[in-house]
C-alpha cells in the first residue's frame, strides 16, 4: 500500500502526517481517529491532551493476510509482561500486543 497525508487506512483511522520509515520497514505516522459522537476526525494525542502521539505502521509492502502470518509467529515466541506481550517476526520486526483489555499489536521500531 502506498500510504500518503489525509488516506483513511482503516474505517475510522486517517493519515495526518508520516513519518520516516525505520530500517526495518516499519513507519510512523501521526493519525486522526473519527469520533462518531461529534462527526469529526480527532487527533491521536499523548497524555497530556495536546501533543500528537506518533503510531507505528507495519511495513507497506505488507498485505493484511501477511501481516495476521507475521503476527501469529511472533506471538508464538512472545514474552509476556503485565497485560502485554512482544515477539519478533520471521522478517525480523518485533511487535507488542496486549493481552487486556484490548487485543491488539502493534510494530516496535
């Protein structure tokens, strides 16, 4: 996928800004998430409520079918700490998920 400023990726996730592309493919971006409540695109921030908060994107050269594959390895050589887990995949990213209450993972760079 060749990802560019204001792509929505994902149902309700849009492109703001990208970032450098790390040495192991992976890049980071800032992201907007739609807020059904307001009907507005909102920001991904950090903690603080103002500055954005960068996401790591798997590489793009990754399809959906590749990226679940890649995942499933890691998981299955994964450390798990607290509520969450990283494990490397065969091409060398390591990732973390959580475990609870979400499950979802995502790249380290």
């Amino acid at each position: 996928m060749n990802l560019r400023h204001g792509q929505v990726i994902v149902n309700n996730v849009k492109i703001e800004h990208l970032h450098s592309v790390s040495s192991n493919g992976v890049r980071t971006a800032d992201i907007s998430v739609f807020d059904q409540n307001t009907n507005q695109w909102k920001l991904k921030v950090k903690r603080d409520g103002i500055t954005s908060q960068e996401t790591t994107l798997f590489p793009e050269s990754w399809l959906k079918s590749r990226i679940i594959v890649e995942v499933d390895i890691a998981y299955r050589n994964k450390i798990v700490t607290g509520r969450y887990w990283e494990g490397t995949t065969s091409s060398g990213v390591k990732v973390r998920g959580f475990l609870y209450p979400n499950t979802t993972v995502y790249p380290l760079q």
